[in-house]
C-alpha cells in the first residue's frame, strides 16, 4: 500500500531489491523516500502469506536485518 493505494510487485524480488508499479498513486506519495506498506493494518501478514503461497511464519522469519519494523501495540 503507498498513499492509501495498492501498488503491483512489478518483475521478480532481487537479494532484498524489489519494484513497484506506482501509476495512479498521487505525485506526494510516490517520490523518493516515501514507505511502502507490506505488512501492516491495510496488508496483513496473512495477506501477504497467502500472495506469496506460504505462511505468516515462513515470512516473518525471511526478514533479514536491513528491513526497517515499527511495532506497534
């Protein structure tokens, strides 16, 4: 999710690179530095599990150290 919008994975994840197809996002979300919603209240984990054809567990556990988390609650 970007600007309340769902954006398309475009092309295959590379090492922890990936793109993102931002056409019809507003100009003031879709520039450089702006965060893109993973994982969180609009996407879930299990959203995101059963994109990829796995589990939450499978997921949370492929995060590497370089991924920026906000914990909340």
């Amino acid at each position: 999710m970007l600007g309340g919008r769902r954006v398309s994975l475009v092309g295959r994840v590379s090492m922890d690179l990936i793109t993102f197809d931002v056409t019809g996002v507003p100009e003031r979300f879709a520039r450089a530095g702006e965060r893109i919603e993973l994982i969180g209240a609009t996407h879930t984990l299990d959203d995101l599990a059963a994109e990829a054809g796995t589990i939450g567990y499978e997921i949370l556990t492929a995060l590497g150290r370089r991924y920026h988390r906000e914990y909340v609650g």
